[in-house]
C-alpha cells in the first residue's frame, strides 16, 4: 500500500486505528481453545467485527512463534482471509527483525514479498546493526520498513534515552540517521505512547513521517496526548491497541465487544481528524 | 546447556567451532533442489560431516523464514534430527529477536522452550528495547541469551560506536548495563571478528563472558586475532564460520569440502587452546 493509498483510506474510515493481533490462546473464549484452528476463527471473528473501524492490522510474530509451526500456519490463514477480503487495510509484521544485510533482505522476502506466505504490508525493524540491517525493507516497491525509535516499555530508558556528546538521545540519533535511508513512502518510526511529550521532539525532527504508537490503552497512554503531539497535515498517526480491544471479552460475545471498544477510539479519532 | 558442560564439550573436542547453517536452496548442490525435504537433507548431511569437529550449530532463522511455513518446517526437521544424535552439541537460534517484556517471554517459549518445535539452547537478541526485553530469556534453567554488542556489518557504526558524555560508545554500555541482567552461565555476547581489537575493550568488561564472534571467513575476520584478544581461561569464544565451511563446495562433495574447511579451523582452534 502507497502512502496515498494509506492516507485516502484514513480519510474513508476516519480513523487511523490499528488492531494488534496479538492472539494468545489461553485469553480466547473456550470454545475457541479447543478449536485447531481457533487462532485464526478468532482474528477472522475480530477481523470481521472491526475492519470498517480500522485501517491497519497488526499481528504481533512471537505470539504465533511461541506455537511453533501451528501458530505460523494459523497466521498464514489469517493474511490469506485479509488479502482475500475487498476492503483494504494495511497490514503490519510485528517481527522487530534487523540483522546484516544479506540477511535483512531474507526477512524482506519472508514478511513482504508478494509472492512469499505472508505479504505483508509493512515490518517493524530493530535499528541497532545500522544501515544495512535496514535498507533490504525499502527495496520493495510499495512495502514499508516500521524503524523502533521509542517503544512504550519500561527498558526503553536504558539505551534509547542515552546522550551523545551533544546530548542528543540515541532515538533521536535514530530518526535523524535513518532519515537517509529510505523516504516518508517506505519508512515509518515506532514512537510509544507512553512518552507522548517527547512526540514534540520526533516531529521536529520527522515532521512528514508516518509513526506507529503502540501503548495507547494497556500499557496506559492517552489518545488525546498523542494527537496534541503527533498529528501532521496528512494524519502521519497509526495508533495502535491491542489487548483493550481484542480481550474486551473473553467470552462469546469477545467480538461484539472488541467492536465497541474499537468505535469508541474510532470516534475519538474522528474528532481529532476534524480539529 | 550448562556453561560447564559447554567448556567440557570444547576442551573434548578440541574446537570452540560454530557452524552456521545458512542454507540457502540456490547455493545447494542440484540433486537437494529438487528434493522437497532438501534443506533438512542438506543440514543433515553437513552436520554428520562436522559435529565432531565444532561445537555449535547456528541457523540463521531468516533463511528459513524467507521460505514460509516450508523453512520452518525444515528447520524444525533439522532440530529434531540434532536432538536425536547422541553426540551433544550446544544449538544458536540466530534470529536477533527483542521486544517488550510479555513479547519477548513468547519468544523465550518459541525457541527455548524444551517442549516446544525447536529447543534450541541460546537465541540471539537485540538489546535496543532494553531490561524487560532481555531478562525473559535468562529465566529457562540451562537456556542462554546471546546479546547483540558489536556486529560484524557496516552498519555497525551507525549507532553501536556512538559515544555517551563520557566517550563510552554505545556498545560498551550495553556490556555494562546488561551485566546485570543475567549472568555469565546464561548470558553471552556477540562481538563481530571485523573488529577484533575492539575485543581488548570487550574483554575488559566481560572478562569472564562467552562471545559469540561472527564474521570469520567469508565477513573477513582472522580468528589469530581473535583468539589473541578474547581467549580467556575457561576459553570464552565460539567462533562462527557460515559461507566459508557450508558453501565450500557447491557439488556432490559439499559435505565433505564442508569438513574440510571445519577440520582446518578446528586444528588451529586446537592449537590455540593449548597455548
């Protein structure tokens, strides 16, 4: 998907929600636990219920990994029933991937290739081997490289945050280097909500750039904040939530529930695409 | 595996040889091509060429990825079949993963697992994302973490050699901080040959750490100057060596080419432990 594809598409559904798909069997209802391919009737379920609510999807690779070839055969199924619906959404591998050069694109070909079992949109990537660790996800046409500048977990303070002689902290060293790698049409940054404030310093920096917050809701950062701080002239906020919408309940009604939850975000976004 | 029985297993053998499996179907011989289990057909035969002479089998997980469920399938064929051989041998997930703390305990449970696919013995990590990204993988009695310092790749500059106020570069800060997180039975260190100087400054703070050096051979690194700089009394190195030993030859004869190229390597590592 283009970067006006992505922006008309935010446009269309007024929203710019993401839907982590971070599907852990034992939080499904239990009919679905005993189910062999319960992973994917619940993301089809969860799919189903909100795909008019969000532009993108966002499967979390260690949960599926975590049940070694099942879970990769269930997300499979999962992105051949998206790819095979007609409304579009972005779709992203949340992988943190990132390794020497020959072998990045290796990872480009198994997350992005259209030809490949997954094709995906986009894949989040680990910036810490440099330059070629990165550039094999921009090679693609239409493809999007996701780059961790500031994640929303409590370790981000140990390296991320470190000054350089200048005091520029490493994420901003990040954004400011990574900047010549790739272009606003194939490279977005990861920017956790849970440090909302310093979406001021990122946009200074990436004013035009696309930026994925995960950590809006669980891991308790706020909406309003990250728009205050994030929105551009053509959005430039993916918003991510996961378990506050697909565990909204864990019982039968898990998908009824997962919509609420995301038209209630939907609805705030709304507003903040209308300011 | 534990540090002791993996110091027992290299003084045995004589060799602190890793052997990385980055097969790739192109390179292999014609006859595995066509052979749908031809991955597994040629991990197998090079492993019966070499277990004797090396220490550690490293797959690279993206070249396995790159090829879908199939790869994985393959590599878990090829797991299995480690598992089976009486001789030990202490297993390297190279797949560079990292992310949230809930994230990575899925991970842990994807590689490490001892029910799970693969139960591999130590699983390489980024350390950009910090603590709670690391930690879950020393939790696993026996079970190693293996964490990015210094790469053996161009990028490597990009971020790893940025100095904080006090001139420490970033990598060496990852030494320090990480020192605590875990231990010197279930954390290592991967630390390219291209800069084996720099295993000097390595040394002096983790003096008593395994490295995992990467980049011999094919990346241009000399394992001389390695062993030079990062022999300690309890040998601390495993040495990779990918391209050079399992593309040795690229007919019939590739596994035999193969333990040539891992005898000549496993007779100066022999050497080199009886300085």
């Amino acid at each position: 998907m283009t970067r006006q594809e992505l922006i008309a598409l935010i446009r269309q559904r007024q929203s710019f929600l993401c839907i982590g798909l971070d599907t852990d069997p034992a939080k499904m209802p239990s009919h679905l636990q005993t189910d062999p391919d319960g992973i994917f009737h619940f993301n089809r379920a969860i799919i189903d219920a909100t795909i008019d609510l969000c532009i993108a999807y966002k499967p979390n690779l260690a949960f599926y990994e975590a049940l070694g070839l099942d879970g990769l055969r269930q997300l499979k199924l999962t992105m051949d029933y998206l790819h095979s619906l007609t409304q579009p959404v972005f779709t992203i591998a949340d992988a943190k991937r990132g390794d020497i050069g020959n072998t990045s694109e290796r990872y480009a070909r198994a997350f992005l290739d259209p030809a490949g079992d997954f094709n995906f949109d986009a894949l989040t990537v680990a910036p810490y081997m440099g330059i070629d660790s990165v550039q094999p996800f921009t090679a693609i046409e239409g493809k999007w490289v996701i780059l961790l500048a500031l994640t929303s977990n409590r370790g981000a303070a140990d390296f991320q945050l470190t000054p350089d002689p200048n005091g520029t902290p490493l994420y901003q060293r990040v954004l400011q280097t990574s900047r010549q790698w790739g272009n606003t049409g194939n490279m977005m940054y990861v920017v956790g909500a849970t440090q909302a404030t310093m979406l001021t310093e990122v946009r200074r920096i990436v004013p035009d750039s696309f930026l994925l917050v995960p950590g809006v809701g669980a891991q308790g950062g706020s909406l309003d904040e990250v728009c205050r701080n994030g929105l551009n002239a053509d959005c430039g906020l993916i918003v991510n939530s996961s378990r506050g919408i697909i565990y909204a309940s864990s019982g039968a009604d898990f998908a009824e529930a997962a919509r609420a939850e995301a038209l209630k975000l939907q609805q705030q976004m709304a507003q903040h695409l209308h300011r």
